[in-house]
C-alpha cells in the first residue's frame, strides 16, 4: 500500500518532505508607500503655507522695500523721491507666490531628509544646506520678478507687463535675469543663514521653555533671525540692486567690476546704503513670514485625515 504524506515525511531521513498548507494568495505590491506620502505631504503643506506668508509679508512691507530700492540705486548726492511706493506691487506678487511656495515646498522635506542622515549636533548643516537649496530653485521665479519689481520702483516703468515686453525687447530674456548671478550670491547666504538661525533659535527656546512656543514667541524669533541676517548681507543686496536697475546701457559689467567701481566712486561706506530700511523691512518682515508660515503649518496639520498623521 503506498505511503501516507504523513509516512513520507518521517519515515526515513531524506524523504521528500510534502507541505499541504494552503497557499497564501499572492499580496498587491505596494506602490505608494508611507514616507513617500509623508514627503509628497510635507512638500504640499509647506508650498501652501510658504505661499501665505509670502504674499502676505510682500504686500505688508512693499513700501519700506521701495524706499530701500531707491537708496541703494541712486548715486551719491541724488536725490529719492517718496511717490508711488506701492508701484509694482500687483506684477511682483505674481512672482512672489509661486517663488514662496516653492522655496518652502523644496526647503521643507529637503530638511527632512538631510535631518534624517545628520546627526542631531549637525542639525544647522542641513538646514543651512536646505536653506541653500529651496532658494536656489526659487530663484527661477524669483530673479525676473526682482528685475520687474526694481526697475518699476525706480521709475523706469509704469507697469509690470510694459517692464516685461520693454526689458525682453531691448535687452532680450538674459534681460529678465540681470544681475542673475549677484542675486543668488545675496540670496543663497541669506536663505541658508536666516532659516538656519530662526530653527536653532527655535530648537533652543523649546528646550528651554519646555513646551511648544506661542506664536508671538515664533515671530520673535523670526523678526531677530531676519534682522541679523539683513544686517550681515546689505553690501551683497547693494551689489544686487546696482545690477538689476542698471538697464541695457549698463555701468557695470559683473560683481567684480560694480565692487570695484563702487569703492573707487562712492567709498565703502555705499555698501551700507539702504541698512536702516532693510533690516527694518526684514526683521519685520521675518516676524510676520515666520508667524504667518507656523500658523499656516499648524492649522493645515489639524485638517490632516488621521491615516496620514
């Protein structure tokens, strides 16, 4: 008589061994998983809340920047005038949104993952590196938009589409990037710096303070944070500015050569023009962005579906 399945299994060693549990049916493949989701959330919200407290700050604030333009690209003994300092405002707020959305929206899980590699005492190297980053990739939307809103502050155009047409026109699309190369050498310090210093300041209060911070604790720490770091790169805006406004016939060819020809003409003291408005602009500004970005962060988590959390 043959053997059972329970014979062949123990009967001598060697024996082939027969399983008769029932197959597991074969599971779906995951295709999106939980830190893709977290990642794809925290990119959105930060967009969204970055977007906010962009335009929000912008619209606030644009007539100190104004003054503050027309400081800085007036030579010496020129005179500024106080007319029309919400000149511009509607075409740079249309380039101020998108550029908020994706500086927050990269710099967000950017720190996220960096702070994952990091140990927690190199913490400021992935958010200064972060920082870096997200405004790298907002300098796409952000430098034509610093170009328009300048050359309109200064008087040169009335509108941002006749800016636009007039610039592309005369001096071609390399036009809407002048001074392209100067920006990122004041924006990337700037915002690896001031996001790195309101989240260490942040960190430190928390510690401190045991507990989660108010918001008028966390647009305290934003308005310092901004002001400092306004303070420390003003002669990198200065060069910045003197770029942008220059127009077609251009007085300088390059950073180097605007340092140079500052220096020789107006002194070193002109490298500080426009510190007053600017870190006024910004410490403010710092308080209301980082008020406004916390807030806006807060009540999106609390609108969160708990399969996310």
């Amino acid at each position: 008589m043959p053997a059972s399945a329970e014979e062949l299994d123990t009967r001598r060693p060697g024996t082939l061994q027969v399983n008769l549990a029932t197959p597991k049916a074969p599971q779906a493949p995951q295709l999106i998983k939980k830190n893709d989701l977290d990642f794809l959330r925290i990119l959105f919200e930060g967009a969204v809340a970055g977007a906010t407290a962009g335009v929000v700050v912008e619209t606030v604030l644009y007539p100190i920047d104004t003054i503050k333009t027309r400081l800085q690209a007036v030579s010496r003994g020129a005179k500024i005038s106080f007319k029309g300092l919400y000149s511009g405002l509607g075409g740079n707020l249309a380039g101020v949104l998108p550029a908020s959305a994706i500086f927050v929206g990269v710099y967000e899980p950017v720190k996220q993952k960096l702070q994952e590699l990091f140990p927690d005492h190199l913490s400021s190297v992935a958010q200064l590196t972060a920082g870096a980053v997200g405004g790298a990739a907002a300098s796409l939307v952000r430098v034509p938009t610093e170009v328009v809103k300048q050359r309109m502050q200064t008087g040169q155009f009335s509108s941002a589409y006749q800016a636009v047409h007039s610039i592309a026109s005369k001096e071609g699309l390399g036009g809407l990037y002048a001074g392209g190369g100067a920006f990122l050498l004041r924006d990337l310090p700037f915002d690896a710096i001031q996001f790195c210093l309101y989240e260490q300041m942040k960190i430190g209060y928390k510690k401190a303070a045991r507990r989660d911070l108010y918001d008028c604790e966390n647009a305290l720490i934003g308005a310092f944070a901004g002001a400092l770091t306004g303070a420390l790169t003003t002669p990198l805006d200065v060069i910045k500015t003197r770029l942008m406004t220059q127009g077609a016939r251009g007085h300088y060819r390059g950073v180097a050569d605007c340092v140079v020809k500052i220096m020789r003409e107006e002194g070193g003291s002109a490298f500080l023009k426009g510190i007053g408005p600017r870190v006024m602009w910004i410490g403010i500004g710092g308080s209301i962005f980082f008020g406004v970005l916390e807030r806006t962060k807060q009540l999106m988590a609390s609108k969160r579906p708990n399969k996310l959390e």
